[in-house]
C-alpha cells in the first residue's frame, strides 16, 4: 500500500515569532481566548458611560462563563488564567478586573483550602452569585498581615462574628457593588476565639442580593477611580454571624492556649495560605500588561504606516513612520514588548514547575517580573499613545482605557515598590552570578557578541547590589530601618537591572531555540537592541568598573542607531506575530487606513451638493 503525504510548509517567520511571544503551544493555549474575543459580545461598543460599560463587563464574564467547560478547571490552571487576561486586558480591563477576582482569588481559594471538593460550588461556577475577595483595609495595604476586621469565635452558636472595629479596617476597594448580581465574598479576618488570636483566616461570606447589602454588612461606594470602571467599595461588618462552615480550613473551637512560638509560626502559615492566590495574580498582572503593551504597540505601528506627512521642503506625502523621530521610539517598544513577554513566560514556567525547595526563588521572580512588566507596560503604552497625537486621546480609539488601565496592574496584587523592596532584602543575601570580570581585558569585547552583552548585565546588577551592601554595612545591625534606608536607592536599581538580566537571558534561550533564517535574525536584533539600551545607561558605571573602554562608550550611540535602523524596517511584521484578531483591530478605527471615514458626515455637502463646475481659467 502506497501512503502520500500531504506536504507540510514550514512556519513562517511571523509564525515562529508569534510562538516566541506566546509560547511554542500557542495556539492549544491562547486559541480559545483569541477566538472568543472575535465574537460579537466582546466587540467594542460605541457612546456609553461608565456605568454601562460597567454592566456590560459583568454581562461579559457571564458569556465568558457560560464559554467555559468548567470555571473550576479555568481558576485550577494559572496558565489559562494568565492567557484570559492577557486577551482579555486590551479589550475590556473592567472585564480582565472582575475575571481575575471571580476565577482566581474567589474560586481559586476556596479550591486550594478545599481539595476534596466537599464544598458545592454551585452558585459560582454558574454565576447566580459572583465571588469577590476581601482582603485589604483603608488603613492596611501592604501590611495586610496586620489587618484588623475580626471573626470572633461564638461558642454558643458554633460559629463566627465579623466585626468591623473602626474606619481603618474598613474592606477598601472590593467589587462589592449592586452591579454584576448578589455578590458573596471571600473575607480575610483575625480568628479570635477566647481572647486568643489565631491570626488571619478566610471566610466564606454572603454579602448582597440584587437589590442591597444584606443585614450586618455596610457597602460604600468609592469615589470613581481613574481607569476602566469597577464597582469598587469600601465594606464593613457590624456584629455578622456566619456558621462554623464559612472558615475555611479547620478551627477546633477549644480556646487551648498554645506556645507562643508555635502560635506564631501558625499565624504566619495561615496568612500565607489566605493569600497564596497572590502568586498566580501577579501572574495574571503581567500577562494583563504584556498583552496591553502589544495592543497598544499594534496600533501605534499601524497608524503610523497608514498617516502621512509631508516629506522634507513641503516634498511628497510620506507615512510619518518613515521619519527616524516617530519609529525610532517605537522600534525600542518592540524591543521591550518582547522581553516583556518573555520574561512573563519565563517566571510564568518557573513558578509552574517549582518544587517546595525552589517555591521563594521561584515567587519572587515571580514578583519582580509583575512589577517590571507593568513598569515596562506603562512606559510603551504612553509611548504608543504620544506616537499617534490627538487621535488616541479619544475613548473610540481604544488606547486611553489601556494608559489608565496599566495604573491599575502596577498597584494590584502588592504594589511594585513594595514587590521590588522585597526582592531587593532577598536578593542582598541571594548567591547571584558573578560578573565575568577577568576574562578579557576592556575594550576587547565585541558590542555585537550577545555573550558579551550579557556580561555586562550581569556586572549591572552585581554592581548596584553590592553598592546596597556596602551601604547598608556603615551603619549599626541595631538600626534596621537606618540600614535599609541607606541600602533601598541602589538596591531598587539591583532589581531593575536583574529583571533586565531574566528577560535577556530569556531574550537568548528564544533565540538558540529558532531554526537559523529570518525569525531567528528579526529575534536577534531586537535582542541586542534590548540590551545595548541598557548597557547604554549604565555605561558610566561599566567604564568605571573597567568593564568598558571610552571607545566602546563612544560607540554605544551609533550601535544603538543602527540597531534602531535594522528593527524599524521590520515593524510591521513584528506586530503582525503579536496575533492580534482583525475583529478588534476594526474596532479601534485608527489601526485602519480608513480610520478617517470614522469621523465622516454623511449629511455633509460633500456628499449631498452636486459637484462644482471648475471656474474657466482657474489656475
């Protein structure tokens, strides 16, 4: 029997680029997300208020729900969760915002506390009520460990009293608003039974039906916040009972004093395990962000391409692209939009496959690429916005919700100062690679050897961290705040400059992993771009450590030009690989050579008076 094969072409390079940016199984992993926001329901709508949109993304997480083949399956895998927000973010953040907290915070948790399944989990998996997480206070943001909103253990009733003590421990920010349906929430509070505290505990906590709070829960609204519009609130508790099944986990109710040590040490494990859903939401950030910066990006190089201007001396009309100007920041946005990705794959496949062992290096890489995303995001979103003028001003152009939205990921899920603070007290005592001092002499080096380059950003980081050490060592062990105060300038640019080593490290395992030709060269560029970027603000530091030459110094401009040179040429098919669906693009007018039709009067004489007879003799 004779058996003929269908040829199979090879990828192409916009192919082989797309799986860089979204992982080699793409299209298993983003396929579902990148085709649900092609369908009607989530296209872009025209002329509503906040208060709409407000309602249209909770009408959308119910289409989104209903999509699903189980939503406790999509809150189980942080893969999915992450690849739902970073489709979900450029299109509707209020959407990515309610998501992120219904599937991971609310039904995530009470999964991780309850991996038997002997809870139902009815009513949310199918959205009769929608689930909302209540952690944070007015006067505890990052100190959540010191909240102050109490279960107090009744005896008589076997079950819980949640008591809100003063305007500081108010619930601050949950989405527990009348939009969306009755609400129920995951409340973290202080387990007090018999004067004893047992540190912070979940419960399970009914708060609205669809018309109102229930009895013993207060809901405020918050003022409007910038951004995309959340039903966010201030919630307290005046005396609610909930039964002894609301605390997730176990309490035995016995009131037994215990050692103070191991109160502690308990204390400290039931915290972390009421917030252990941080981790894949910081995940979930990054994706949010990456996924937004692309967006964005598309629609910068887009319009660019397609808006012309007049050509030196009043010459022909050229795409303003063409001018060195407007690509030049852009070309450095690619850049940076693909390190963020990569650096978002990297920790996301750290973290996924970590054991107990590598669990903290493997969550504060985590944490430190959620911060600089985010970071990152903000500064290519702005970028994006400024490169196309007035135009992505307006609300139908899709790029003012993404500049306010970025604000919103580089506070959620732990503020970036505080994330970067932490990782910095980690990574001063952290065993780091050593920079590769010795091995030639300066000015030897090749600025076109990644291996090079990367030297030198391993030299970067080391050098702002031991700058932290030895600050920190002038002064007394005893002052701790005085130590770290004088240590916290460089020992913040210490991990700026390790998240640039993570993402140019995962800059070079993409590229080693392309077959050599054209995605592999694009890949290249945009990888040495990246870096010689760096290199070139810390080059004062490099020519101090003997690292670098003044020549090499010298050379960095002209490299970098160049480097800007070779990836602007490219732009169009580098966003072409971010796999953006057409159906959103067309609902952001401006990323089409028609966008001016958008703003065309059909009414207007242009189109209703008959055309006008050419004066004879007109010149």
């Amino acid at each position: 029997m004779t058996v003929t094969l269908t040829p199979t072409a090879p990828p192409s390079t916009v192919e082989l680029l797309t799986g860089v940016l979204l992982g080699s199984g793409y299209r298993r992993e983003h396929g579902f997300w990148q085709r649900l926001i092609s369908t009607e329901p989530f296209r872009r709508p025209a002329g509503k208020t906040p208060e709409e949109r407000l309602a249209l993304a909770y009408e959308r997480l119910r289409v989104l729900n209903r999509s699903l083949d189980s939503g406790a399956r999509l809150a189980a895998d942080p893969r999915a969760l992450a690849a739902l927000h970073e489709w979900m973010g450029p299109v509707d953040p209020a959407l990515a915002t309610v998501a992120g907290i219904h599937y991971n915070l609310f039904l995530g948790s009470l999964l991780d506390h309850d991996p038997v399944g002997s809870r139902d989990l009815s009513e949310y998996l199918t959205m009769r009520r929608i689930g909302t997480f209540l952690c944070t206070e007015v006067a505890h943001g990052n100190d959540a460990a010191s909240m102050e909103t109490t279960a107090t253990y009744d005896r008589a009733r076997d079950g819980f009293v949640l008591h809100t003590p003063h305007a500081g421990a108010q619930k601050f920010m949950p989405n527990t608003g009348r939009a969306g349906g009755p609400k129920t929430g995951l409340v973290a509070a202080r387990l007090m039974d018999d004067g004893t505290d047992h540190g912070v505990r979940l419960f399970l906590v009914p708060l609205t039906d669809d018309e109102q709070p229930l009895p013993g829960v207060r809901v405020r609204p918050l003022p409007a916040r910038m951004g995309s519009p959340v039903d966010h609130c201030l919630t307290s508790f005046d005396g609610l009972f909930v039964g002894r099944d609301a605390l997730l986990g176990t309490h035995d109710g016995s009131g037994a004093q215990k050692d103070p040590g191991r109160m502690r040490a308990e204390r400290r494990r039931h915290f972390l395990s009421s917030i252990g859903r941080v981790v894949p939401g910081r995940v979930s950030m990054s994706a949010c962000a990456a996924g937004s910066a692309r967006a964005a990006l598309a629609v910068a190089v887009r319009y660019g391409g397609h808006r012309t201007i007049s050509g030196a001396r009043g010459t022909r009309q050229v795409p303003v692209n063409a001018h060195r100007t407007h690509h030049g920041p852009l070309a450095s946005a690619l850049a940076t939009v693909f390190a963020m990705s990569l650096l978002h794959r990297r920790a996301l496949d750290r973290w996924e496959v970590c054991t107990e062992a590598g669990r903290d290096e493997a969550e504060r890489l985590v944490a430190v690429a959620k911060a600089w995303i985010t970071w990152q995001a903000r500064s290519v979103i702005v970028q994006s916005r400024e490169r196309c003028g007035a135009q992505a001003l307006l609300e139908n152009n899709g790029m003012s919700e993404l500049v306010t939205g970025i604000e919103g990921a580089i506070t959620a899920e732990g503020d970036n100062i505080a994330l970067y603070a932490k990782a910095a007290g980690e990574l001063l005592v952290a065993a780091r690679p050593a920079p590769d001092t010795d091995s030639r002499d300066p000015g030897t080096g090749d600025l076109g050897d990644p291996r090079f380059l990367h030297g030198l950003l391993v030299a970067v980081e080391d050098i702002w961290l031991t700058r932290a050490g030895e600050r920190a060592l002038r002064l007394p062990d005893a002052d701790r705040l005085a130590r770290w105060n004088a240590a916290a300038g460089p020992a913040l640019r210490g991990v700026e400059a390790h998240a640039y080593r993570q993402a140019a490290e995962a800059y070079a395992e993409a590229r080693a992993a392309l077959p050599h030709g054209a995605a592999r060269d694009r890949l290249a560029e945009l990888e040495r771009l990246f870096t010689v970027e760096w290199v070139a603000r810390n080059s004062g530091d490099l020519l101090a450590a003997g690292l670098l030459d003044a020549d090499q110094v010298a050379a960095l401009p002209e490299v970098t030009e160049d480097l800007i040179a070779r990836v602007a040429t490219h732009a169009p098919q580098l966003v072409e690989a971010f796999a953006l669906p057409r159906e959103l693009l067309a609902d952001w007018p401006i990323a089409g050579p028609d966008y001016a039709d958008a703003y065309d009067d059909p009414d207007a004489p242009w189109h209703t008076a008959p055309a006008s007879p050419a004066r004879e003799g007109a010149v």
